[in-house]
C-alpha cells in the first residue's frame, strides 16, 4: 500500500514484489494489488532483488523491503537527487520500536542502519537504495551468497566513481 500511495503518478512507475519461498501467505496478499508478482526459489534476499531488476523496465531502480514503508514522497525526493546528478540515492531509515524494553531493538535503533553514514562511505542499504539502471548494470548483479552484499555493491559502485547523495526526503 505505501508502494502505491507514492506522490508520482502511478503511470510513472512499476512495483514488482519478488517472493523467494515465503510461507506465510505473501503471495496470495500481493495478488490483490495491482503489482507484478514474481517468484525467485531461492531464499536470499539479494537473489529476490536480482531477479526484480531483470524484469524491471525502468531506467531508476528502487529497493526496499517487504518490512518497510515508504513515506509517499520516497520516489519523488529520490528521482529528484537523480536528476540533480545522483547514479545511487540512499534515503533516510526510520526505525519504529515495537517494544522499548527489548535490548535488541533499542540496539539495533541506536546501531543499525546509519544509512548517512553509510552513504558518506560510498554505499547505501537495499531497505532503501535507488539507482540508475545504468549504474547498476555497470556493477552487476548483487553477490546472492551471503548477507551485506548491498554494502559489496555499492563500495564496487563507489570504487567505479559513482555518484552518491544522501536524501532525508527519500524516507522509510
């Protein structure tokens, strides 16, 4: 639903959800959207998302994940940073606390995803990462076999001479 209520005219962008092996009725909740649906039986994040941006037609890329939403003004503040000579935006992370007496939550808050930071030394986190689709084909795929490939990406992007901006505005 946030995909959907985005602040760019719906014509202006495609959302393809990639499930890999999901058990617990995500397929049969996206059909109900008007999304592509696919499939990727592989359980790996970044293997979700390579096959995502095979069937994308966009020349700008956005990830998220299926635990974020994205505030209605994400693509429009990230679109923005492109078009003012960006190749990979990454966004402002909101952490939302279910529990404040949990140790790890309020670590994880105070520790996790410093996307600014992380930008500042060249990468960004899929949970919120746009990109030209000329860049990204210039890196490649994401590695699929271990966890931190958005972070191997995005310091090969930087190590190419990508251009990299930091947005508040692009939020989740």
């Amino acid at each position: 639903e946030a995909l959907l209520a985005q602040d760019l005219p719906q014509e202006e962008y495609e959302i393809i959800v990639v499930d890999n092996r999901s058990t617990d009725q995500t397929i049969d909740r996206v059909r109900r959207y008007p999304v592509r649906l696919l499939e990727e039986p592989v359980r790996s994040s970044y293997a979700a998302r390579n096959t995502g941006v095979r069937a994308a037609r966009g020349s700008v890329l956005a990830f998220t994940d299926a635990d974020c939403r994205p505030y209605p003004q994400w693509l429009s503040a990230s679109v923005r940073a492109i078009t003012n000579g960006a190749e990979c935006v990454g966004g402002r992370i909101e952490h939302q606390v279910s529990n404040p007496d949990n140790p790890w939550e309020r670590h994880t808050m105070l520790f996790f995803f410093d996307q600014k930071t992380y930008v500042e030394n060249g990468w960004a986190t899929t949970a919120n990462l746009v990109v030209t689709r000329e860049r990204f084909d210039r890196v490649g795929c994401f590695r699929v076999e271990e966890s931190g490939s958005d972070k191997e990406w995005g310091l090969q992007a930087s190590a190419q001479g990508a251009l990299w901006c930091y947005s508040e505005e692009a939020a989740v």
